[in-house]
C-alpha cells in the first residue's frame, strides 16, 4: 500500500487529533502517503482533500476537535441533494475520486452512524478500518470511546462552578448533559461532581420522587441541590425534550430544554428557587485530557497497522484495557447502560444518590 487517507465524521470530540497524528506517522515511518478528507462525509462525497505529513501534524494532539474537520448531518448512501430535496447514494461517487487521487485504503474516525457508513464503503471495495470516537461513550466496540474522558472533565469542571453559585442563593441547580439516549456521560460526570439527583434515559423518573429528595435535601440543611439529567432523559409516562427536528439529516432529532421544564416544575412543587444550565457544547470543546491523547494515539497506530497490513475490514477498539479488533457489524449495535449492573450506578445508590426511581 502506498497511500492511504483518513477521515473525521460525526460530532467532533477531543482525541481526534492524537488519532490522526498516530495514524499520519505510523504510515510515513513505513513509506506510505496519508491524505486527509476534510469536512467528513461532505468531503468525502465532493472529493476535498488535505495532504498530511509529519510537519503538518506535528503538535496536534494537545488541540481539541479535528483537524480535518467534521460534519454530522450527512450519509454518503443517504446524501440529501439540496437541488432535488432527495436523498441519494453516493457511496460509489466517493470512492471512485479516492481511487483517483491513488488512495488504496481509508481510516474512518466517528460514531456508530459514520462506522455504519464505513462499513458500506468497505462492502463496496475500498479497504476500510474503523475507529469509534464520541462523547456518548455508547459503542459495543469500545469501552471507553475517543472523547468520553474529556467529555466528562470538562463537565465536571462546569458543574463545579455551577456548585458555588448555588450554595451562595441557596438554590436547586439543574444541570443537563448531552450523550443523545445514552445516560454514560451524565452518571459519570454527574457522580464525579457530587450531583445528589442523576436522572438517565435509561429508565424514566418519577417527578415526585425528584420533588421529595429535593425537599429532604434541602430540609437537612444542605444550602443547595445538584440534579444531573440527560438531554433524553424523560419523566414516566412523558415525551422527550426536541429542541429541533433537522429535517436534511440522517439523525434528525436534535435534543436540548429537559432541564429547563424540569426545573420549572421544581420550582412550582418545592417552592425552591430552581435554575437550569444546559452544559451543550462546553462538553465537546477544549484540550484532550492526556487519557483521550494516549487512547487516540492507541487506536491510531492499531488502525494504520491492519489496514497497511492487509487486514480492511474492522473496527479497533478497548476492550478489558487492551487494543481489540472487532468485524464490522451488519449493523448499528450500541452499547447500553445497564442500570441493574453498572458498577458506578450501584456505587452512587449506595451512596445515596438518587435516580428518580420510586423503590430506591
Ligand atoms: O453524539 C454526540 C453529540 O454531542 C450528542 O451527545 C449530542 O446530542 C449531539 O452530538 C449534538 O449534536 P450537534 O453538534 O449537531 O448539536
């Protein structure tokens, strides 16, 4: 093989940047030529192209998102054609301006939907490795994925501060946390900041319940609340919150405002003074913890070397801390929180923590 190319899709995380660097040098060291898609599936539809050496990614793991750039609305064999307002397969289109441009083997960096699609590109002849990255953390192929670590330090850090100013006003805070219908990110974050109420997607709570631990907590003489929920997180028998239906995108719920209904109704069944943060981005941005730079750097070099070495065809991922390879799947597999046997949901019911569930 003598050139190869890489590619970010999906929602950009930190540790994007430390996997392209590793991929970028293993293949120089060993001869091979490395050609960046920018813009994800945008440019991998319109055939825009970066060359990447050894100069040019020199230092970039220390940056946040990705280099190449990204985009999460779009599907090569689900394009939306602004023209027509139809959705066309492009998958072929894509591939034959890689082979064009010499390219004999791809590297695709993204979420279960950006490695459903790789998977596509693979069965249609282009030699394909995947590597998984989100802040979800909610891919079977990987524990944990690029940008959760990150993900959830910079959370914390928000949450923290979040905590000051309600102790001083005395005040129920809620605070919401992407991870779409994936609770991963708000019980990790959540946890490590102290939240005393974390409420996931997973399993629908009861708003009473939230109201009673509120009044408790506040009764004990504790000067404030702390309530952690995920943007798809929803009361029993209740609709999830939609900020926004993107119609030209494959996944077209956009999720935002739980937070800010919640902490409405709080504030009429308590009486407490109850504010809402909706963390949003924040959580995506910044520098990669030194964890998510050594995992990227991981996948990278594991990517690199099976595609190179002739072996398309897989997803590399952490499985028990180690680098594994997994075929892949025919189709989407998320990985799903447990709540009956996660370790730190247990953790934190023993410790008190509360999860909106009537028998707690
Ligand atoms: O999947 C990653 C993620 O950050 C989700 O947690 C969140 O719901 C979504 O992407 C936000 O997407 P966008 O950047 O389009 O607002």
């Amino acid at each position: 093989m003598k050139k190869i190319a890489i590619m970010t899709a999906g929602g950009d995380c930190a540790g994007l940047n430390s996997a392209i660097k590793s991929i970028v040098m293993t293949a120089n060291t060993q001869g091979i030529e490395v050609l960046g898609v920018m813009d994800g599936y945008i440019g991998f539809v319109e055939g825009r192209y970066m060359p990447l050496n050894a100069e040019i990614v020199r230092s970039i793991e220390i940056k946040g998102g990705t280099m190449l750039g990204s985009s999460n609305k779009e599907c090569p064999f689900h394009y939306y054609n602004k023209e027509t307002g139809e959705f066309e397969d492009r998958v072929d289109e894509g591939i034959e301006k890689l082979k064009a441009q010499n390219v004999e083997g791809m590297v695709i960096i993204g979420g279960d939907g950006t490695l459903d699609s790789a998977r596509v590109i693979y069965e249609h002849g282009m030699p394909t490795v995947g590597i998984p990255k989100t802040i979800d953390n909610d891919m079977s192929a990987s524990e944990p994925t690029i940008g959760f670590q990150t993900a959830i330090d910079a959370a914390v850090d928000a949450i923290r501060k979040i905590i000051t100013t309600a102790y001083s006003h005395r005040r129920v805070m809620v605070v919401e946390l992407m991870g779409r219908t994936s609770g991963y990110l708000t019980l990790y974050a959540g946890f490590a900041s102290g939240a005393d109420i974390i409420l996931l997607p997973e399993q629908d709570y009861s708003l009473k319940v939230v109201c009673d631990k509120v009044n408790e907590i506040m009764n004990s003489g504790k000067r404030y609340v702390i309530i952690a929920i995920s943007e798809a997180a929803k009361e029993k028998g209740g609709e999830e919150t939609i900020a926004q239906i993107v119609k030209d995108s494959f996944e077209q719920k956009r999720y935002g405002g739980v937070s800010q209904k919640l902490a409405a109704e709080i504030e009429q069944l308590t009486g407490y003074e109850t504010r809402a943060t909706i963390l949003g981005h924040i959580q995506r941005g910044g520098e990669p913890t030194t964890s998510d730079i050594i995992l990227g750097a991981r996948l990278g070099n594991a990517a690199c070397q099976l595609l190179v070495h002739g072996e398309p065809g897989y997803i590399v991922g952490i499985k028990g801390g180690n680098v594994v390879k997994m075929a892949f799947p025919k189709e989407r597999v998320p990985r799903i929180l447990d709540m009956s046997t996660n370790d730190l949901c247990k953790t934190a019911k023993d410790m008190g923590v509360c999860f909106g569930q009537e028998n707690e």
